[in-house]
C-alpha cells in the first residue's frame, strides 16, 4: 500500500525534501496516527513536536489534509488512510 505525504514551508526544510512515499502492510489497517509516527521512526524525530498535537481537541501547530480534506474534519488522528492517498501536511502560518 502506497501514501504520498507532502510537506510545506518550515517542515519541507525539516525533512530536507518535499515530499515522500511510504511503502505499509496492505494487509493493516493505518491511521493518520499511524502514519505520522512512521514518519518520526524512519524519517526525521526533531518534527515530534510540530507533529505531536494532531489530536482533534487539541490545538496543534500543523495542519493535515487527506486527499484536500482536513483530518480535523474527518476522524482526526483516527482517520483511516487507504492505498494511493495523499497527505498534505503544513505548519499553522501566524501574522497579524
């Protein structure tokens, strides 16, 4: 099972690239859960703390999107994620 999960401004530089595709057990169920912490196991843990707070009442500093949809939306940090999606992950801009 094949997920593309893209990444923009601080977290891009971060992972030191735009995007990436993880390989999961077909045969397993995943979450956005799931796949946030295969991220921080095989890729990059200094993002642990921008990508911790996915928890739908908690405040977070990212936002997630699956296929264009917010997980916020969805079922949050339980959001099923199936073959051939995409996951867009980007931090909260602030200004004023």
């Amino acid at each position: 099972m094949g997920v593309c999960i893209k990444f923009y401004a601080n977290i891009r530089q971060l992972m030191g690239k735009d995007e990436i595709i993880l390989n999961l057990d077909p045969s397993r169920r995943y979450t956005i859960r799931d796949v946030l912490e295969e991220i921080l196991r095989s890729e990059r843990m200094e993002l642990s703390t921008m990508l911790i707070e996915v928890e739908e009442k908690a405040r977070g500093t990212v936002r997630i999107l699956v296929n264009g949809e917010e997980v916020r939306s969805l079922d949050g940090a339980e959001t099923t994620v199936r073959d051939g999606d995409r996951i867009t992950i980007f931090p909260l801009l602030g200004g004023g």
